[in-house]
C-alpha cells in the first residue's frame, strides 16, 4: 500500500473514532436525535455505536501497523556494501 493511501487510512480511523467515541460517552446523540424527533432509537444506539467504534479502533491500529512497517521495509540501503 502507497504512502498516501496509508495515511488516508490513518486519518479515516482517528477521525472516526473521535465522532463515535464523542456519541458513545456523552449525550450528543441523544440530544441530536430529540432535536430531529427520533429520540426513540436512542435505546438501540449502542447496538450500533459501540460495534462501529470497535472498527474504527481496529482501522486505526491497522493503519499505524501499516505505516511502521513501510517504513521499516522500505528504509534504502547501501548497494555498494559487501559482506
């Protein structure tokens, strides 16, 4: 995977985890939900959230595995070393 596409990668997890966790752990998602009308799903939200935040965690931890080990293997060496 390309530099670019891991970092992506990266970002997508952080951000996503950030808004899950943010509806997970405070009354955000209850007050949208009663602001629009639907504050009758907000039993079934963790349902939802909570599998949603795992896959997020799990992106994220994919993604800094990902970019370490680019690094590693792709470090340049010297081709005129001999052993």
């Amino acid at each position: 995977m390309k530099e670019p596409e891991t970092k992506t990668l990266l970002r997508i997890g952080i951000v996503g985890t950030v808004l899950v966790a943010l509806c997970c752990f405070t009354p955000i998602r209850v007050i949208l939900l009663g602001a629009v009308g639907l504050a009758v799903f907000t039993g079934y939200l963790d349902v939802v959230l909570l599998p949603t935040l795992l896959v997020f965690v799990g992106l994220t931890i994919y993604a800094v595995r990902r970019k370490k080990n680019t690094e590693v293997c792709c470090v340049p060496t010297q081709s005129g070393d001999k052993e």
